[in-house]
C-alpha cells in the first residue's frame, strides 16, 4: 500500500479593516447604508442630486418640447408653413417651460406673463420623482440638486435669448421649482424623516398658539382650493353648450384642437384659482374693464378661448351672491375646529393669538396664490387678467377668521369664562343707569323711607327712646331758718 499525501489550503491573513468613513449629515433619523447608497458607486451623496435634478428638468422640459416638434411636423405640409425652420417649435415649447417658472415670454412683440401653472405643476412632479426614485436623502444632495435645476433653467433661458430680468428671473424661478420639487422627493425616499421632524427645531422657536394658527391657514388654504376646484367642475359641466359652440366656431382640424386642448390644460390650474377670488367676494378680470365676482359682472370681448366660455355668471350660478361667502365662512369653521382640537390653551388670550396667526397666514397664502395666477396675456385689454392679490387674501382672511371664531371661541371653557365674566360686568355697571320707578321705590322702602323718592322726613323715634312727661307731684316742706321774735 502505498504512503497516501494530503494537501492542506491555507486560507489566505485577513485584511485589515478600512477606517469607517466619517458620517454626514442627513436628513434621516436612523442611517441605513440602503438608503445613504449613492446613485454610483463610490460617488459622493450631492452627485445623486444633481443626476436628479438634470433627469427632473430634461423629463418637463421634452414634455413640451416633443410636442411641439410633433406638431411642426404634422402641419409641415402647410403653405402658411414655408420658411419656418424646425427650431421655431422647439423654441416655442422652451419658451412655454421658462413661463411655467416665472420668465416672461414675447408672442408676436407683446409680453405675455401669465404663468401656465399646469406646466408648473409637471416641473414639480418630474423633480419629485426624480429624487425619490434616485436621490440620496443628505443636505448635500438637496443642496446640489436645486442649484443644478436653477442652472438648467439659467442655460435654457439663455438659448431662447433672453437677458436682463429673464435670467434674474430664471435663476429664482429654477431654485423655487427644483428645490421645492428635490426637497420633497427626497423626502419620499424609503427610510426618510418626515417633513414635520426636518422642519421642527425651527416650529420650535414659534410660540405655540402661532404654530397652530399656521396649520389652521394651511387647512384652510388647502380648503378653498378645493371649494373652487369644484365650482369650476360645476360651472364646465353648466357651459358645454357655450363651450362646444366656441370650438365649432374656431374649425381646428385633428392637430390644431390637440393643441388647444393643451394648453388649456396648461391653464386650467388658473381657472380654478380665479374660482378662487370669484368665492372669496372681490372677484377677478378678464381684461380691463371686466369684473366676475359674485356680487356683481361686468363682461366684455372675450378671446375666442373655449375655456372662457365657463366663466361664472349670474345666469350660470343661479344663486344668491351671498352663498359663496357662505362657503368660505364654513371652511373658516372647519379651520377654528382644528384649532380647537389641537391648541392647548392656557390663557384666554392664546386663543385670540392663534386666530390672529390663523387670518395672517391665510392673508399671505391666498395672496401668493392669486398673484400666481395673474398676468398678461396679449395686447391692449388683455394686459389685466386675474384677481388683486391683497384685496381677494384681505377678504378670504376676514371670512375665514369670522367662521373660525363662531367655531372655535364658544367651545373653550376659558373663553366662556372669560366672556360671562366681562358681560356680567358690563351688566352691573349698566343697571343702575336704567333702574325703572318701581325698583327705585322698593330700594327707598328697604332704607326706611316713606314716600315718594327724595323725602328725607325724619322717622318717628322708637318706643325706647320716647322722653316720660308724667306730672311729679310737689311737697312744700318749711325751710330751716333764724326763728321769728315771739310778741312782747
């Protein structure tokens, strides 16, 4: 038998372990390696903000842009066509993404500056997605990505040529859009902190009264929203006749009504916030000269527009001007329950302070809305469409704050107390000044006064107090003396 040999592997020294990379910091409350992972490996965190923030500008920006090649194509074999080159179009749908975040655009040498917020919508959904589908929840990342929207934005306004002001205006409007829009997908991110816990150790310098006045707007803004989201459904479904009429009326073949139908939707988010303005009172125009509010209309010329054919009118509303008010007045009620539910009061005074805090942010957040929705849309008349910003945040602000305090004041017991207390007051220092004749004769009676008010007679004297006047007998007894000399 032979001698049979073994072999043994040796396994290989371990290696020494890499020192562990120092931590950054991130918007996340546990850090999982899952969810610090870049988009590429080994690439720092702010690389996968600015990866989606490209991806997010690019995605909204071949949304118009593709369409509007599509159509240059399809109408090439038009006469009216000849000469115009390819770029045309796609400088028309750039044009239309730069006006979606606040850079005016020039059609045919006249200022057009009534954002399409439909299109701002789709720039904020894109950038939403794209960070959370490959973001990197870090400051850094969310840093990176809103400046690289910002310059994106900068160099598309560049192409299109504008200067000056656009740019200025480019560069603000990218960093609203592509922070706003990266912020919240980050968020969004699988293992992320809420919104609530990032922005808490500044709630936390805000008195707390403040804080759920703020809430309170926020509801209520979201609210009236959705009130006039719905009274354009109404008023749509109430004018298709009108509607249809304008489309017959404008002959557009298969593309042409495609394209309308666009940038309608392009629009439609400014309808409803000029909806908006009509339910708060002050009401919005539609060209100088014209106002629609529910209190009173002035129309005029309109631009053959389908959309416009739902504008609200006396005839389509059919009812009362009063009745929209009352709408914002419940949502206000609906706000001061919240309040009521989530303010812990200590004071009768931290409920006013949170109602005040509630009619301020609703002031600035219905302002900002409407101002957003406002604009110029052609020459002449058409220089002047939307609501005024103040007088329709003043208006829903003074309704809001009326329904909120019929809600939210007579379900505190404090305030109860605190106003019995002062109407009690009131009350007794009033009655004396309106005591009746009787009351003033039985308060003469109770002190012991006879007769009519203001006779101070003396009373009679008590039957202790009467002084004896019996006759007292007098006895007359001899007086001592020098006695008489006796008779000689």
């Amino acid at each position: 038998m032979g001698d049979v040999s073994s072999t043994t592997t040796r396994s290989p020294a371990p290696r020494p372990s890499a020192a562990p990379r120092p931590r950054r910091t991130t918007l996340l409350d546990d850090v999982r390696p899952e969810v610090l992972r870049s988009a590429i490996d080994g690439a720092p965190t702010w690389v996968s903000g600015v990866l989606s923030a490209l991806q997010g500008a690019l995605l909204s920006l071949l949304c118009l842009v593709l369409p509007a090649l599509a159509a240059f194509v399809a109408t090439s074999a038009d006469p009216t066509n000849d000469g115009v080159p390819w770029t045309r179009a796609a400088h028309v749908g750039a044009s239309v993404w730069l006006l979606a975040h606040g850079v005016p655009t020039v059609v045919a040498g006249v200022p057009v500056t009534l954002v399409p917020l439909g299109v701002t919508a789709l720039a904020l959904f894109t950038a939403w997605a794209s960070a959370r589908r490959s973001g990197t929840a870090t400051r850094a990342a969310h840093g990176a990505g809103t400046a690289t929207y910002a310059a994106a934005t900068l160099l598309v306004a560049l192409l299109v040529g504008a200067s000056g002001t656009g740019l200025l205006l480019a560069v603000l409007g990218g960093a609203l859009v592509g922070g706003a829009g990266t912020g919240l997908g980050l968020l969004a991110r699988p293992g992320a902190r809420p919104l609530r816990e990032v922005t808490r150790p500044a709630w936390r310098r805000v008195p707390a009264p403040l804080r759920v006045g703020a809430t309170g707007a926020v509801l209520a803004t979201a609210l009236l929203v959705l009130v006039a989201a719905l009274l354009t459904v109404v008023w749509v479904v109430g004018s298709m006749t009108t509607v249809a009429d304008v489309v017959r009326a404008l002959g557009l073949d298969a593309v042409g009504g495609g394209v309308l139908a666009v940038a309608q939707l392009a629009f439609l988010p400014d309808l409803v916030l000029w909806n908006l303005a009509w339910a708060a009172g002050p009401g919005f125009a539609v060209g100088a000269g014209t106002t629609f509010s529910p209190l009173a209309t002035v129309t005029g010329p309109l631009p053959a527009v389908p959309m416009l054919g739902a504008l609200p009118t006396p005839d389509l509303a059919g009812t009362p001007g009063v009745l929209p008010l009352l709408l914002v007045v419940a949502v206000g009620a609906l706000a001061g329950l919240h309040v009521h539910r989530r303010l812990v009061v200590e004071r009768a005074r931290d409920l006013l302070l949170a109602l005040a805090g509630l009619a301020v942010a609703v002031v600035l957040l219905v302002a900002g809305l409407v101002r957003a929705s406002a604009g110029a849309v052609g020459p002449g008349r058409l220089t002047d469409v939307g609501g005024d910003p103040w007088a329709v945040g003043g208006a829903a602000a003074g309704l809001v704050l009326l329904g909120a305090v019929l809600a939210a004041a007579p379900a505190e017991p404090r305030v109860r107390a605190w106003v019995r207390g002062v109407v009690a007051g009131a009350v007794e220092r009033v009655r004396p000044c309106r005591a009746t004749p009787a009351e003033v004769l039985v308060a003469a009676s109770a002190e012991g006064v006879p007769g009519r008010p203001g006779d101070e007679r003396p009373a009679p004297p008590a039957a202790s107090d009467a002084v004896d006047t019996q006759a007292v007998p007098v006895v007359d007894e001899p007086v001592a003396g020098p006695a008489a000399p006796g008779p000689a």
